[in-house]
C-alpha cells in the first residue's frame, strides 16, 4: 500500500497526488461588519476544490470554485439581497473561483519548544498540565498561498494565510489532510459597492470582508 504521508523539513505532510476538498468536512466562510459595530458571519454552503500535492510541497496547487447561490448568513431576506446584483448577482456570476499562483513556508512550530518554554518559565515549575506530552503532537506549519480570486468577473491577487493541520489516513483507509486559511479583501475592489450612509456616521456594510476556510482534502485514486 501506497504510504500515506512523508517527511519534509522535518514535518509528516500528504503524499504527491491528487486530492479534493471533503464536502463533509469543510467550511467556506466569511465576516462582514454590520453598522459599523457588529460582525455578520456567513459561508457559502456549496463549493469544491482541486489540491495538487506535488513532489515539492512548495509546487504544489489548489483550484476552488464556489456556488453563489449557497451563501447563507442565517437570514433569509439579507441572503437574498446579498444574492442580488447589489452585491454578488448570482444569476449573471453563479460561480466564484480561487486559482493559486504559489505557496511559499511562513514557520513551522515543533511543539517540544513550546514545553522547552513552558518548563523554563516560573509560573510553569509550579503548574500541573493537562495537555498531552509533546511526542503527541505533530510538527505543524503555516504558509502563505498566493491566487487569484475571482468575484462577479473581477479578478484580484489575494494572499492567504494557511494553517496546515496534519496528515493520516482515516479509519475508512482514506488519505487525508486538514487545513485552515484566512484573508482580508475589500469586496469594493470587486465591484460590490453597495451601501447605505447612516445618519451617525460611518456605512451600513463594512467594506472589509475577513475570509475563514477550513477544511480536509482526501487523496483521489
């Protein structure tokens, strides 16, 4: 049997190979500022991706594309404005889509420097941890994953920033691998310009939108 991970620079990562985003285990999500105080959070239901995991982590690639018409924030009537050509106009764009340009590693974290710390630090001679030792713990990374981000037909480079959350093989003898990712984008730079003055100062919408992604891919094949 195919091994399902391997060493590199010190951490267990994927195999080579093909894989795609788990339906069941992902989540596509967003945060909008609503009158200037409050988050509004929301995710698009549906979506897949493509990740190449290749020979050289540092060449490999992922292709997403995201279903408009999923979006759901929790509230009918908001859903349906931010499906209308205000903001995403899904029937004329029924699709967003993410193509990386590069991946590049930010750090790794080995967990035993974190109990090297911890041992060293006075507050913690003197405090008993419940937290599993750190053979337990896997080697974990983040990088920085360069693309191009397509909304309502108006590509931007965006950078996100990923967490890579180990790899194994499941019980049901699927190789898989967890992720995060986050990122900031103006959603005016793609043309969803659409807001309200309030008398008080400041808009209805935020223009930042923050993005949150999490998600585990499994190998095809």
């Amino acid at each position: 049997m195919t091994a399902s991970t391997r060493i590199w620079d010190g951490m267990s990562i994927p195999a080579p190979g093909s894989y795609e985003l788990d339906a069941a285990h992902k989540r596509i999500g967003f945060v909008a500022r609503h009158m200037m105080v409050s988050p509004v959070r929301g995710e698009f239901r549906e979506a897949n991706a493509h990740i190449l995991v290749a020979e050289d982590p540092l060449e490999s690639s992922i292709a997403v594309t995201i279903r408009a018409d999923s979006l759901d924030t929790a509230n009918a009537d908001r859903d349906t404005h931010l499906r209308s050509a205000d903001f995403l106009d899904v029937e004329q764009f029924p699709t967003l889509e993410y193509r990386s340009t590069g991946i590049a590693l930010l750090e790794k974290t080995d967990p035993i420097f974190f109990w090297a710390k911890l041992k060293n630090h006075r507050l913690g001679r003197r405090a008993v941890s419940t937290e599993p030792t750190p053979e337990a713990s896997p080697v974990t990374a983040r990088f920085v994953l360069t693309g191009e981000l397509t909304v309502k037909g108006v590509t931007r480079t965006v950078d996100l920033q990923v967490e890579f959350g180990g790899a194994r093989r499941d019980p049901y003898g699927q190789d898989i691998f967890g992720f995060s990712a986050t990122a900031e984008i103006d959603r005016e730079d793609y043309g969803l310009v659409w807001n309200v003055a309030l008398d008080s100062g400041g808009v209805l919408v935020g223009k930042n939108v923050r993005i949150e992604i999490a998600g585990e891919a499994i190998r095809q094949g």
